[in-house]
C-alpha cells in the first residue's frame, strides 16, 4: 500500500501536463470544502440552539419532575416526601398545583394556567433569576401577589405594582351552588417574568395555599419538583425513584421537554441529509478529476502494469488520489467552520430579527459533529473513487490497447 500511496499523492501535488486538470482538481477540493464546512456550521448552529432552549427550560423546569400516574392531581404523602428528602443527591423539592384558570384585568379576559408553590420553589428552579422587572413575592400583609408571564402580562394590558386595579382569577367549581359557577382570587403581580418561551404566554405564579384553595383541592398536587445535587447523574437517580415508588411518573429535564427537543434532533439530521446529498453532486467533480488524470496517466499505468503492478495497485492508487482529495476538502473545511464559528461568536455576522431572543444566530462545536462529518465525507469520496479506480485497474500493459 506504500508505494499506491505515494504514486497517489504524487499524481495529487505533481505538475499536470493540461493545466485544465488542475482546475478541475481544485474546484473539486474546494467544493469538498465547501461542503465540509457547510455540514459542520449546520450541525452547529443547531447545536447553539438547542443548547440556548435547554437553557431557557431549564430555568423553569426542575432536574426531576413527580407526577401522578393516574389523574391530574393526588394527595400529598408525607411519608413519601420524608423519603424523597433522605434519597441521595437530593437537595430540596417543592409542592406544587396547577390547572387552568380564567385571568381578568379591567374589561379584559384570558385564558392560562395558575400554578400554586411552596416557599421551596425558588430553590428548586431559577425563576426567580428571570424576572424582568419587580419582586418574587406571593403574599404581603395578607394581600395575594405572584409573579406573571411577560406574554400574559402583555395579552391581559397589565401594569405591575400599582393598587387601584387588582387581576381577578377564576376557577370553576365542582359543584356550583348559590348561583355561583366560579371561585375567585383578586391578585396583585408583584413581578413579570420571562423564560423566552410559551411558559410566558401562559403561567402565573401564586402561592400553593392559595392555588389549592381556588381549585378546591387542599393538600393534593399536580407535581413535585425536585433539586438535585451539582454533578450528580440525574438519569440514575430518576431510575431509583421509578422503581422504589411506581405509582408516581419522574422526569428529568430531557424527558419534561422531550417532543421539543426530538422534534429539534430530527430537524438537525434532516438538514444535515439534505447538504450530505448535495455532498454527492460535488462527488461528480471528483469522478471528473479522477477520469481526467487516467486519460493524462494511461501510459504510466501500462508502464506500471508491464513492470508487474497488480490491478488492485492500480485500484489502490486512484482509490487513494481520491481519498487524498477529499483529505484535502475536509482539512480546510474544517478550519473554514473554526474560523466561521469564532467570528460569528465575537462579532455575530448572521443576526436574527429582532422579534427573537436574541440577536445573532446562536453556534456551538462539538467533537463528535467533526467526526461524523469526517466519516461522511470520506464515504461519498470513497463511493465516488470507486469507479475510475476500477477503470484504471483494467488498463492493459499495452499502451496502444487503451
């Protein structure tokens, strides 16, 4: 394989005798270029936004969600939160309720979702480090307050901290009685707060004796958000609560947001498809180039083959011509998307518009991406080798016979 190798390279770096050869050698290495760096940049930026969403849940959501396995809601066992305290990697957890409710400001009218916490709460997510503007307070001197969703705040035309208009909240009854239908709760917002997504559309924030009290569903909840311990493996603790208490669901921060973050996977392998086959086209650059140096080299190749080279070291040579090109196509794309990434990083050459959280496209690298990429590059120079190497190898000793 040594001397193919050196024939290849070369047959790649020597001195052609039609200058036409080394231009079509050089747009087939910088379209494997190009296409290099196009995957890797792709692959990246949808790394950089799944990145930036996992971190906007993750200031709402906890590191694992309980739940009842049956119905929406169900009493609080106490020997049950005993145990969850004592389980190890756990930190702290909050009770807490949430349903539906009707939210009216002056002569405005909207739906959302009134979810109801202990005073753990702020200990178990980050909520309360995304306020806009305002206090995380759920009660003072006996007057209800919360915080509220920017979006929410915005549907209903809030304005926060003043006294003369509170936000009534409606919960229907289970059994309505006296002619009334409706529970409801004058409201405060002592504080707005933003997680870039739907949760600000939809959500205020109470206290859980309040919430329960509105629903009528007192010392039950709808989920227990739990705190675990920096660095410990989420998914293993998860498994041990699973199997010790199966009447419960737990969920980590994945799973609370998996269909989101599938559906962002599978947008991120389709792009990457769509650019792969593309890759396959320029492959014909190659087959070009490769076809173009057996015609320039057909006599070297009798020569070879009169001087007892074996057809798989015809094969071999051209074969790794080809892989060399793409060798070449994949280095300097890969230090296309290096630098693409760290201007884009420093200075955000690509913005997004300004309705958008932020403002430049968002760009991650990850090793395992160069590696995939590296791989599939090859493969489609590989596929697209084969045939002229396979050509080559059936020049005969006889040059005139060509």
């Amino acid at each position: 394989m040594r001397l193919p190798f050196q024939l290849a390279r070369r047959y790649l770096f020597g001195k052609k005798s039609t200058n036409a050869i080394n231009l079509i050698s050089g747009i087939s290495i910088f379209g494997l270029t190009i296409g290099t760096a196009a995957l890797i940049i792709i692959l990246s930026v949808f790394n950089g936004f799944e990145s930036l969403l996992s971190g906007v849940f993750n200031a709402f959501n906890p590191d694992i969600e309980v739940t009842p396995k049956v119905g929406k809601a169900m009493p609080v066992d106490t020997l049950f939160l005993q145990s969850l305290a004592e389980q190890d990697g756990v930190i702290d957890y909050s009770v807490c309720i949430e349903d539906l409710a009707l939210f009216q400001y002056e002569d405005i009218q909207e739906i959302g979702k009134l979810k109801g916490v202990d005073k753990h709460y702020t200990s178990v997510t980050s909520l309360d480090t995304c306020l806009l503007y305002g206090n995380f307070q759920y009660e003072r001197s006996g007057v209800q307050k919360g915080i509220i969703g920017t979006g929410l705040r915005n549907k209903l035309g809030m304005q926060i901290n003043q006294s003369l208009n509170p936000l009534t909240v409606f919960t229907i009854l289970k059994k309505p009685r006296a002619g009334r239908e409706f529970n409801k709760q004058a409201m405060y917002p002592a504080g707005v707060f933003s997680v870039q997504s739907d949760v600000d559309y939809e959500y205020m924030i109470g206290s859980y004796a309040m919430a329960s009290r509105l629903f009528e569903k007192p010392n039950q909840f709808t989920s227990i958000e739990v705190k675990l311990s920096e660095g410990v493996d989420e998914n293993r603790i998860t498994e041990q609560l699973r199997q010790a208490y199966p009447e419960y669901v737990f969920k980590t921060r994945y799973e609370q947001d998996e269909a989101f973050l599938k559906i962002l996977n599978i947008e991120k392998w389709i792009a990457f498809l769509i650019v792969s086959l593309t890759m396959i086209l320029i492959a014909f650059n190659l087959v070009g180039s490769l076809w173009m140096i057996i015609l320039e080299k057909k006599k070297d190749f009798s020569v070879l083959k009169a001087m007892g080279f074996t057809k798989q070291q015809i094969f071999n040579t051209v074969l790794l011509k080809g892989m060399l090109m793409c060798c070449l196509g994949i280095g300097f794309g890969f230090l296309i998307a290096l630098g693409f990434t760290a201007i884009q990083k420093s200075m955000g050459v690509i913005s997004i518009p300004d309705s958008f959280m932020i403002p430049n496209y968002p760009i991650q690298l990850r090793i395992g991406d160069f590696v995939i990429v590296l791989f599939t590059v090859l493969f489609v120079g590989f596929l697209g080798s084969l045939l002229p190497a396979r050509r080559a190898s059936q020049i005969t000793a006889n040059v005139n016979s060509f």
